[in-house]
C-alpha cells in the first residue's frame, strides 16, 4: 500500500498558481511541446521538479511576456511510436542537473517529468528499478506502485530508496550485471568499479595502459558493455597514462577496450561513448564525429550506421531501433576541432540537443525530440519497458517525506 499526499508543492498538474519560489508550471502546447518559463532562480528548470499539467491550454501562448527557460517538442508521431512501443524513456543532464522522464498523456500527447539532482549522468533503468549517478552519489529508484495501479495518472512512481555516496568519483555509465552486482565507470580513477558498504568505490578493472589507481583521470573512461549479464567492453577517450591527458588526443585518439581479454580492440576513434551489445553486435557513438554505428570486435573496425547532428552520449535500444541522445558541444577546448564540425558545415546543418530514435534496419531517423533553451547537453538515455506515464520523487521539497509505501506484513 502507498500512502500519497494529495497536495505537492513541486507538482501542480491542476493549478496554474505557484506555492513557493521554486515552483512553476510547465505549460503543455497541443502541438506536443513543452514550455519552461524563466523565475527569479535562472538555474532552474520548470518550478525545479514539476509534472507536465494535465489541465493544460488548448493552445499555447501566442507571445510569452518573456523567452522560454526550456522547451521540449517532437516529431508529430513521437508519441504513437512510444505507444506502439510499450516504453517510456529517461534521460539525464548533467549540464542542468535534471532527471527527464517521457511517456504519455491520456489523450496521447507528450508527458515530461522532470527532477533535479546535481550532475546526474549515468542511467540503467528496468520498468522497476532506476539506478542514476550524481556528483557524489549513485542512487536506487525503486517504483512503489503496484501492478495495475496509479498515482495522479502515473503509471511509475520511481522514489529514490537507496543512495550510495562515493564522493566525486565522475560517475559515468552504469551497468547491473545478471548477478545483480552494480558496475560502474569511475573516470576520475580511469576504472571499473562497484559499490561498496563501507568505502567510496571498490575496484575491479583498469586498462592495461593505465598504470595506477589514481584520482586524475588519465583515459577518460566512460562507457561500459555488457555482454551475456556481465561487464565485456569498454570506451575511452585516449590510451594514455597521465593525468588529463585524454584532452591531447580527442579527435583520433578514442579506443575501445575488451575486458575479458585486457586488449584494445578498436583505436582511431573520436571521443566513443556508450558501448552496447545489442542483437549480438557490438553498437557505439563515435560522438566526435556525429557517427552511432557497429564495431566489429575481430578487426576493430567501425561501421557508421547514422549521421546525427550533435555530439552523441547516451544510447539505448527497442525493438528495430536505437534511440540516441545528443547535445550541443560546448564552444571549448574539450569540444573544439573535432571531425563533426566539418560534417555539420558539409551538412549545411547546426548541432541539436536532444534525442534520435533511427531505424537500425535502414539507418533513417524516423522520430526526434529536441530542447531548446538553458539545456544543451545529454547524457545517458535509458528505456523503460512496459511504461506508459512514468514519475519520480525528488530531495528538493517535502513531498517525498509524505509519500510513505507499505510493505506487506512480516513475522516477528
């Protein structure tokens, strides 16, 4: 049984009033787009954890007084496709410190949910459980609804029940193997590692160019495979052995790494993320390209599936399909005079922030979502099978301490 409040002061779906100076409405548009609007506190996103409204106009503003803080629109058919589906999707930003969730509303329009937690990055999600990282934190979400029921037309209620805290460890991708034992990516100590009751991290795996165990993030390390429920492949940014010195060698210096063997596999690659055994091939972003594509594990060599407009983190996969996440790169040395400009300038086109779902079986973007305004850079993308309209409680407000679940009757 949960017992729920039936008042939130960070969820307003029915009142276009604010109760505090982080709350604010996110107005839905008909046309599936979602509008942040700016308050005194610029850093935050809608009212800082808010529900899309269920009540909301027909018709969106034909001139707000000021420029929207965020915006979130589809392509038109976006939401049959999460339909026919049977997913919702998640996705972190670190850039704004926001958990997103979409799914559906009643009448089939988008549905966006939004939390906030300080740099979030890597996602591993079931319909049950959500693991995510933050900056000093990873964090179990469990959903505390029941088969079959609820909650102010949620059919997920994702609370965080369990946070580890392993100081800034740079948390990139997690991964949950068969066995149930959490694997994550430590980049700051350029390793593999799990969870530890008493310490900050416990090692498990390094590169076999990496010579120590140390807090300077050598490789950048950052993506994680699993293949047959246990850790199998990883990316990094470049094979060297001193602190920092991953920025030298972006553009081509990218490898990936087999960790059953200690071998690298695949080099010449530009800043990979988010590896991924999908279908028994081996998936990857060649994100300082703009390349999602295949890598052949026997001869290292990459296969480009789709060009997409933005630098790529985050990948996940349904179906016939990938769904990619991309942001807009950051006018900076880590992001600057990398191969996709020249793609973009080819292309005529500009970089996005925002997700991709592509057809594996023709390489086509069939649908796309994309923010506009203070959010410019994703993370990790996850699935959420059998989600129609998922949510999540967060730290900021007082809701989660009046959302109680029980559980059924033990022994003494």
């Amino acid at each position: 049984m949960v017992m729920l409040p039936t008042t939130s002061r960070d969820a307003l779906p029915h009142s276009s009033s604010t109760s505090g100076p982080n709350d604010r409405r996110i107005p839905d548009t008909s046309d599936g787009r979602v509008i942040g609007f700016p308050d005194a506190a610029p850093s935050i996103i809608g009212n800082g954890d808010t529900t899309l409204m269920d009540n909301a106009p027909e018709t969106a503003p034909s001139q707000p007084a000021e420029a929207p803080l965020l915006e979130v629109y589809s392509s038109r058919h976006f939401p049959d496709w999460l339909a026919e589906q049977r997913v919702s999707l998640a996705f972190t930003t670190y850039q704004t410190g926001k958990l997103f969730l979409i799914g559906l509303q009643p009448d089939r329009r988008m549905s966006i949910f939004e939390r906030t937690f300080n740099r979030c990055m890597g996602l591993s999600a079931t319909d049950q459980t959500l693991w995510m990282s933050s900056l000093f934190q990873l964090w179990r979400f469990e959903n505390v609804l029941r088969p079959g029921n609820v909650h102010n037309g949620h059919d997920r209620l994702y609370v965080p029940k369990v946070g580890y805290t392993t100081g800034d460890l740079d948390i990139h991708d997690i991964a949950v193997e068969a066995s149930g034992r959490v694997v994550f990516v430590n980049s700051n100590f350029s390793c593999l590692a799990t969870l530890s009751e008493r310490d900050s991290f416990r090692p498990l795996w390094r590169p076999p160019f990496v010579s120590k165990l140390a807090p300077e993030d050598r490789c950048h390390l950052n993506g994680l495979a699993l293949e047959n429920g246990k850790a199998r492949y990883v990316t990094a940014v470049a094979a060297t052995d001193v602190a920092d010195g991953w920025r030298d060698r972006r553009r081509d210096g990218g490898c990936v790494v087999d960790v059953r063997s200690n071998q690298v596999i695949a080099s010449g690659l530009s800043m990979p993320h988010s590896p991924r055994v999908y279908r028994d091939r081996l998936w990857l972003l060649n994100s300082g390209t703009g390349y999602v594509g295949s890598l052949n594990p026997a001869d290292g060599t990459f296969q480009p599936l789709t060009f997409c407009p933005g630098y790529l983190r985050g990948l996940a996969f349904v179906g016939d399909y990938a769904i990619v996440g991309l942001s807009r790169p950051r006018h900076n040395k880590t992001f600057s005079g990398l191969p996709i400009d020249d793609m973009l300038a080819t292309k005529g086109a500009i970089a996005h922030c925002g997700l991709q779902v592509i057809d594996l079986r023709t390489g086509d973007v069939v649908h796309w979502v994309r923010l506009d305004g203070i959010v410019s850079e994703l993370y990790d993308v996850a699935v959420l099978p059998g989600v129609v309209r998922p949510m999540a409680l967060g730290l900021k407000t007082d809701e989660i301490q009046r959302t109680i679940a029980i559980g059924d009757q033990g022994v003494l």
